[in-house]
C-alpha cells in the first residue's frame, strides 16, 4: 500500500513541507472513539493519541483531529501505539453546529463531521425524514466546506414506480444540478449505479438521520470484501419512526474497488455554523435576483422593491426554496453574531489578564 492509496495528494505533502514536518511520519484518521483515533498508512494500523499540550491549545473541537484528517507522528510507535504530532490543512470538510442539548460547552459548539472528502452522499429515505429543506441544509454546509454533494433515495422498494419517479422529478426541482442515485439495500435495486460513483482513491461521506439506511448501504457495498467487517444496523422504530443510532462512532471503510467510504452517526440536527458562503452559494439564484432589489442592504422579508418577493409572488421562485433561504440566513446570521461576541468577550478577558500581571508588575518594583 502507497500513501496515495489512502488519498495522500501533492496538496498535503506542500503542506506538510511547510510546517517544517517533512521528515516526521503522516497517517490518515479512520476513526475516532470519544477522544481515541486509529490512524493507518504504509506501514500499518496504529491506535493514536493526542498530547495534553494539543488538548490545552486547542481553542475548540476544530482543532482535534476527525475521520478523514491527515496528521503527523511523533517518534516510532510503541506497542501499537503513536502520538499525533499535528494535523495538515484540510482540503475539505463537513462541520455542523451542535444542538442545545449535544453542546457541553465552548469548544464544542461547532462538529467536525469528516475532512477531505471527494464527495458526500446524502442519503434520504423515501419512508421517512424525507426533506427537501433538509437536502438544502446539506447543500449549504457542502458547498462552505468545499464539498461536492449528490443525494441517496434510499428503499425505493417501497415505492411504486410512478411515485418514486415524482420523488425524483421533486428533487430535480429544487435542485437542477444535482446527481440523484436512487437504491434499496432490501433487493439490491441501484447499487451497481452507486458504484459506478465510487472511484479508486477517493474519499466518499454518507450522511442523513437514523434510520435512513447508511450503514445497510455501506454493507451491501462492502459485501465479501470486508472479510467478515460489516457495520451494526437497526430497525426503525414502528412508534416514533426514529432510527436507532446504530452507529456510534465515525469510521472509514476500504472496498475492494479502492474507494474509501466514510460511515457517520444519524443526525437529527443539521445546524449551521459559519456557513454564510455555504447559504449564498446554495442560493445562488436568490443572490443573482438581489442585485436588483432597491436597496442593498434589503433582507428580502419585507422591502418595497424587493426583486425576491417579486420573484415569489410572480412564481418565478419557489415559495419553499424562499421561506428555508430565510430561516437558514437568519440561523447563520445570529451564529455569526454569537460567534463575535464570544471573540470580544475573549479578548477583553485577555486585556484584563494582560493589564493585571503588568501592574502586578509594577507593584513588585515598588516593593509592595
């Protein structure tokens, strides 16, 4: 096995001569257990961990290493075990803000969900938790980290072929550009297509909430090549029609084709963090139609002369698309205004320490 196998590329190695680590070990993260990483390269599969000193520098959970990240290794490893040194730049990457009830403080306010991916599926069950607001949350936290985005239709077995084909119409809709692959783990139906997507090399991401068929998917995918390594699935629950979140921990698989599958734990959240190019970019037609609102800073809620409102009411844009454009602009606005005043707090917190250890100073040399 090469390290271009596992998808080192030139834009990692430049990166890694940069930060002056060009004689230190790389492996890549394939998975993360509540703080513990298992890293893989040429040479093998080590257990890593991180050192206190990059525990006490990380200013948030960004910092840590995640599923997908490149890193550099400490020393030779012993008893199966390496220190992560550092993390390389990251190509790309896929983060989430944290619910109210997932967030234990500061440093976790922001997820990271997987780094350098090639492209992320989102995988929607035509049973349940079917969204197209939902596949437009995806969009915009893809399109800020970077991320190239198609979308799984999963157990079409479920569905006539009149109704699946106004599924798919539906989504097309919304989103002209978008690659649809649509599939059933029960018989098989669309795997042979998934797997013309799935190239040598390349990093993929399956994302969507319990439930949805994630992990089917990727077992079905790995098959007989695995030797036996399949993931834990669950059914839904007949009463709540939630999944159960069978999968606990981030981890990379390998096919035999050389493609590299990334499976995650269901989310029921898609929050947005400082997504605010990822929204304008998922949006692009509602940008293109502001440049002729009257005023320039219109907010498209209630102007005279709003060319999106306009657009709306001529049907010309679609009233869903319009209203979720709304609610995610205000969701990353007020993250972003959350976000700044957090930054001042930090560094008015950092004068007063600054301007204190002086005077401390100062009443030392007056022989207080």
């Amino acid at each position: 096995m090469k390290l271009t196998d596992l998808g080192y590329n030139n834009f990692f190695e430049e990166n890694r001569n940069c930060l002056g680590a060009g004689d230190l070990a790389v492996a890549r993260v394939i998975a993360e257990h509540k703080g513990a990483y298992r890293v893989k390269n040429q040479n093998g599969e080590y257990l890593a961990k991180v050192t206190g000193k990059q525990m006490f520098k990380a200013s948030s959970r960004e910092d840590f290493p995640a599923v997908g990240d490149w890193v550099t290794l400490a020393g030779e490893p012993i008893a199966g075990e390496v220190v992560i040194q550092s993390v390389l730049p990251r190509q790309t990457v896929i983060k989430r803000k944290r619910g109210g009830k997932e967030r234990l403080g500061k440093k976790d306010r922001v997820q990271i969900i997987a780094t350098n991916i090639d492209l992320a599926f989102v995988v929607e069950s035509v049973d349940r938790d079917y969204s197209l607001n939902r596949l437009e949350r995806y969009f915009a936290i893809a399109e800020d980290g970077g991320v190239m985005l198609a979308v799984i239709l999963n157990k079409i077995d479920l569905l006539t072929a009149e109704e699946l084909a106004a599924k798919v119409a539906e989504i097309k809709k919304r989103f002209p550009e978008i690659v649809v692959v649509t599939t059933s783990a029960e018989d098989n139906q669309g795997l042979d297509d998934l797997k013309k997507y799935l190239e040598k090399d390349k990093t993929y991401c399956f994302l969507g909430s319990s439930g949805v068929g994630k992990s089917s998917l990727i077992n079905k995918l790995l098959g007989e090549e695995s030797g036996g390594e399949t993931i834990k699935t669950g059914e839904v629950s007949l009463t709540s029609d939630r999944g159960k979140h069978t999968t606990t921990a981030r981890q990379m698989y390998f096919l035999k084709s050389g493609a590299m599958v990334i499976d995650n734990p269901g989310m029921r959240e898609v929050g947005l963090a400082d997504a605010g190019q990822g929204v304008a970019e998922t949006f692009d037609e509602i940008d293109i139609l502001a440049r002729d609102c009257q005023y320039v800073d219109c907010t498209h809620n209630h102007e005279p002369d709003c060319a999106v409102i306009k657009a709306v009411k001529m049907g010309e844009l679609d009233e869903g698309k319009y209203q979720n454009y709304l609610r995610l602009k205000k969701e990353v606005d007020f993250f972003e205004l959350e976000s700044s005043e957090r930054k001042e707090k930090e560094r008015s917190f950092g004068k007063f320490i600054k301007k204190a250890k002086k005077d401390f100073k100062d009443l030392g040399h007056k022989g207080w």
